[in-house]
C-alpha cells in the first residue's frame, strides 16, 4: 500500500505542476479508491471534492467518475452533508 500511496501523490504532484485537470481529477479517484482499499478513510472526502472540481472542468463523463467516487467516500466516512444529490 505505501508504494500504491507514492505512486498516486507522485501522479497529483506532476498534474499539479502542469496544470493538467484529467489527471488531477483521476488522481484524486485513484487517492480515493487507495484509502477505501486501505481502510484508511482519513482525508477521503477532501480526495472526492477535488476530484468533483477537477471534473466540472473537463466533462461529463470525467464528472459521473468523480461524483461517484465522492460519494463512495462521504458514504465511507459517513459524512452525509456530503453526499452528491
């Protein structure tokens, strides 16, 4: 899990840094699906709202990946107020 862990903070850093929101808003999915297979929820939701963000940006298809990862991760982490509509 630490290697999958550095893997996907390496890939957010690099789309960051070129400012390239496809991969941001995967990246964050992929930071989301690493911390329900770990069990590590902590931070989930934040992974989940900057993966929504990034995906209004691109399109629809980007935007149904990234709400249905928000709203594993509110689920997740029982945050109601956060679950999409």
């Amino acid at each position: 899990m630490t290697e999958a862990a550095d893997s996907v903070s390496r890939a957010l850093q690099l789309a960051r840094e070129r400012g390239d929101v496809v991969s941001l808003s995967t990246g964050q999915c992929q930071a989301v699906s690493l911390a329900h297979l770990s069990g590590e929820y902590a931070g989930m939701v934040a992974h989940g709202r900057v993966a929504a963000e990034a995906a209004e940006r691109v399109g629809l298809t980007h935007e149904i990946t990234a709400y249905t990862w928000l709203g594993l991760a509110a689920i997740l982490d029982e945050d109601w107020c956060t679950v999409p509509d």
